[in-house]
C-alpha cells in the first residue's frame, strides 16, 4: 500500500489532502503496532523500530509537501541561507560537474547533493559513504570497534533501518570484517556504494531541476 503511494504521489496523481489522512492514520496505526510488538524485546530493537518509524514519517512528510519549493537549496545549506549563498560562487558550484569526487570534495556540494537524494528516497547511501570517511579517521581501538558494529548495523547488515543497496558478496564480506574491524573494513562497501551514486544518482542531480536552479541564483548575485 506504501509503495503504492510513493509511486502515485511521485506522479502527481494523488491528492495532498488524502495523503495528509493516511499519513495520520498510519502514524497513529504504526505507535499501536510498535506497542504490541516491541514488548519484551531488548532495546536494541525498540531503537531500531523508532529509526524506522521516523524514516518513514520523513518519506511522507516529504511527499506531502512536494512542491517547486523543493528545488531551492537554501533550506539545505549548512548554515544560514543568506551567508551560504554569498559564499557559493558559481565558479565552485559548477566544479561540482568536474567530478563526483570534487562533489563530495565541497561541503555545499555534500548538503546540496543530500537534499536531492532526499528527493529519491536515497539518501543513506551519501550517509553510509560520509560515516565510512568519518570512521577512517578514528585513533582509538575501543571507539573504532564500537563504530564499525554501529555503522554495520545501521547501513550494512540486512534490514538495517539505512540498509545501502550492495551485492551478497560484499555484505557477507564486510560482515567477516566485524570479526576484527579495522579502518579499512568497510573499504569495499563504501567504494560500491560511491561508484552506485557516481554512475546513477551524480548525473541525474547535475541535470536536475535543483542544481540549475542554484546555478541560476549564484548567476544572478554577479549580475
């Protein structure tokens, strides 16, 4: 049913006004549900339930507000909208269609990158490929064990609430790695996920609506 209204809403074909009613039926439906459910389960799982539940209110909350004003990325940016503007020059947004990697390379190409696989309902594989360079960068053993099985279970493990579209080889690789973790232990997830979103999702974002938009704005500051 779910799928169904994401397909739908993404046409056009559905109503706001009834999206607004099934959204509050399935919120108040899903807090039942997670009731019944989550008793005597440890707290692992309730976290785990909360993860999804608010991923999913996020889904139709974004569903329910799409609109053009969708397409303006200072809402996204990360710091005010004004100054962050002022500070995008259109020579570095249009850097971004060098490369993918000079993309990552710029923190507003990270944030406007983001709100466009917002838009797609894939925004945890940007969020898997952003920990895993965080997560190289840790020192301490101890904190790098306990981030390795954090970061599996949140993007990697199958079901997890982020769970990132990879191969049955790669998973089951990565999960031998949880045996001894180590700063390179999700080395070939990440470089999956990073060549997923180069060849799909990178040319898709450059011809979007949203990136000529910000063109369009930081052009229009020099004239």
């Amino acid at each position: 049913m779910l799928e169904y209204l994401l397909d739908v809403t993404s046409r056009g074909e559905l109503s706001s006004v009834l999206l607004a009613a099934w959204q509050k039926w399935w919120e108040s439906s899903l807090i039942s549900n997670l009731s019944d459910h989550l008793v005597g389960k440890d707290p692992q799982a309730m976290r785990t339930g909360q993860r999804q539940n608010k991923g999913m209110r996020t889904r139709l909350g974004c569903l329910s507000h799409k609109s053009d004003s969708c397409s303006d990325f200072t809402a996204i940016l990360p710091d005010k909208p004004n100054r962050a503007l002022k500070r995008l020059s259109t020579e570095e947004a249009t850097r971004w269609a060098d490369s993918f990697d000079v993309l990552l390379s710029h923190k507003y190409g990270v944030a406007a990158f983001r709100a466009f696989l917002k838009t797609e309902f894939s925004e945890e594989n940007l969020e898997f490929w952003l920990a895993c360079e965080e997560f190289k960068k840790t020192r301490s053993t101890t904190k790098m064990v306990s981030k390795a099985h954090r970061i599996f279970e949140e993007f990697v493990d199958v079901q997890a609430p982020r769970e990132v579209n990879i191969d049955f080889q790669t998973r089951e690789e990565t999960r031998k790695n949880m045996q001894e973790p180590s700063l390179t232990c999700f080395d070939q997830a990440q470089g999956k996920v990073h060549s997923l979103m180069e060849k799909d999702s990178y040319p898709r974002f450059l011809r979007s609506k949203m990136y000529l938009d910000l063109l369009t704005q930081s052009q229009r500051r020099l004239s």
